[in-house]
C-alpha cells in the first residue's frame, strides 16, 4: 500500500466543497460555537427561550420603556391617588364654577366648582380598573374556549366559529346602549361585564389558530404517543407555545375597552355620578368648552396619553414575541 501522508490530527478540516483548508480543532470549535457560545445559547452555555429573547429586545426598546413607564405611574396614582392630589373629588364649591387654575387647583375649575386635577387623578384609578378586569376577563375566557376549539375541532369547532361570527356582527357601542341602558347599578362591574361578553370572540380567534399550529408538532405528536393526557398535553406543551399572540393582542385591548368605558360614559350608559371618570367629565364639559376649555382638555389629554401608553406598549411586545420580525 502507498504511503499516507502524515497529517496531524485535527490540522486538516474538509470544506465541504471537496478540498480541505489549514484548520485546528479549536478554531474551528471556535467558529462553530460563535463568539458567544452554541448557536442560540445564553451567557452561560444555556440555549435561550423565546420568552427570555422578548426580554433582551423590550429592555433595549425606548418604546417599550416609556410606556411602561407611562403605566406604572398610572397605576400607582390608580392605587394611592391621594399621593399627589389632596381633597375629594366630589368636594365641588359653585362659586369657583368654570374658574382658572389656581392656588391647590393647577387645571382649574369645571362647571360645578370640581377641581378639574382632582377629578383627574381619581379617574384614572376608574379606567384602569375597567381596562385591567375586562382583558384578564376576555383573555380567560376567549382563551378557553378557542383553545378548547382548536385542540379538539369538530363540532364544538364549528360551533364556536359560528357563534364568534354573530358576536362580530354586534356592533360595540350599540350593544352597549341596549345592553347597559337597562342596567341600575353605578359600579364598574356592568360595564366590564359587557366587554367581557362582547371582546371574547377576538381572543377566542387568536388563541384557536395559535392552537392549530402548535398542536400539529412534533413536540406534541410525541407527547401523544408516549400516552400523556389530553390536559397535560394542552397545559404543558401546548398552552406555553401559544399563549404569545394571546397577550399581544390582550395588551393592545386593553386601551381600547379604556376608550370604550370613557365612551359610554360619556353617552351616559356607562359609569354615572357621583361616580369618577374621565368619559363623565368630558361629557358634563362639552356644553361650555369654550369658557373653560381646560375642564375638558385635561381629562381628555390623560385618556389619549393612558390609550396611548397601553397600545404602544402592545405594539413592543408584539415586535418582541414575533420570530419573524427579529
């Protein structure tokens, strides 16, 4: 037999394209591996999940912090709104009626002598109770039954497709005149309650085709054939998969049924007096906007800027949780 040239081990590595080049066993490692580990691993060698990949891009997102700013001062003055506003909104003197701002009142008086800052403040802890009871209530609710629908289909599939679709026919805001106009109660809890039954259709969707796709892997065909039940299946394989454009679109939602309760408190079948809102004092201002323009634009101000804050904060999660848009 002729004689093989000598080569040390790990000097010569094949190129794949029929020649070899100069290569030692490390570098190559090296260039295998990349500057911070195996392809798609942490710090410490771990490979990293969708979910810890979403916090790395939101924390280098400027959108992302400051809406997220944005909704912890709200929701701090939602739980102590005596921190920084001192009085009762309901404390109201006729005889400031429509006044300026002034000493202990920076935004001024409305129509009735209430301190227009006030009022402000205590609202927001009204729209963010609305927001935050009516998403966790529809993303529940739509993500039990959609994902119930996607997992089993048939006729319970088929079922939900059609009643979704009458829901969709509903159109919001009358549904909540006829709804809520027959309703006696001045709490939040009517008005969350048609959200809820109105807004799970969307979530239902979302969470049905997400649980389409996911059912059809791999991960889950074996967890089917090594015999786990159906629950373990959807809760431990499917549900964590899932679950990402359920919270993206809940999140967005959310300013929207805040909008939505500032809207039907503002046509009167929402949220009545003495309650405190921002849709009942943009409505009791309309009438002499031009006296005292600032009783109606600050509560409308802090509405855009809460509606704002929670869509664009759904907008970042959104480019976050999507593999398709890194």
């Amino acid at each position: 037999m002729p004689e093989q040239p000598y080569e040390p081990e790990g000097a010569i590595a094949g190129t794949g394209m029929g020649g070899p080049m100069d290569l030692g066993a490390s570098e190559a490692a090296t260039l295998e591996e990349g500057p911070g580990g195996p392809a798609g691993a942490g710090p410490a060698g771990k490979p990293r999940s969708l979910w810890s990949d979403a916090w790395r891009d939101l924390r280098r997102n400027p959108v992302f912090l400051l809406s997220a700013l944005v909704i912890v001062f709200l929701v701090f003055v939602s739980l102590w709104p005596s921190a920084i506003a001192s009085g009762s909104p309901l404390a109201c003197d006729l005889a400031k009626s429509q006044d300026g701002p002034g000493p202990g009142a920076p935004f001024g008086y409305d129509g009735q002598g209430c301190n227009v800052y006030t009022r402000t403040v205590y609202g927001a802890r009204t729209s963010v109770t609305v927001g935050v009871c009516a998403t966790l209530g529809v993303a529940l609710l739509g993500s039990v039954l959609g994902g119930l629908a996607g997992y089993y289909g048939g006729w319970w599939d088929a079922l939900l497709s059609r009643t979704t679709d009458i829901f969709f026919a509903i159109p919001v805001v009358l549904g909540g005149l006829v709804l809520l106009s027959v309703v006696t109660s001045n709490t939040v809890w009517p008005v969350i309650g048609f959200m809820v039954l109105l807004g799970w259709p969307q979530i239902s969707r979302i969470a049905r085709g997400s649980v389409i796709t996911a059912r059809q892997h791999d991960y889950v065909q074996a967890a089917r054939a090594l015999g786990a039940s159906d629950s373990r299946i959807l809760l431990r394989h499917i549900a964590p998969n899932a679950v990402a454009p359920v919270i993206v679109v809940a999140t967005i939602a959310l300013g929207t049924y805040i909008s939505l309760e500032a809207t039907l408190s503002y046509l009167g079948v929402g949220l009545r007096p003495p309650s405190v809102s921002w849709g009942i004092d943009i409505s009791a201002a309309s009438p002499y906007v031009r006296n005292a323009p600032h009783a109606l634009l600050w509560p409308s101000g802090a509405l855009a800027v809460t509606v704002l804050a929670f869509i664009m904060l759904g907008d970042a999660i959104r480019d976050a949780l999507d593999p398709r848009l890194r």
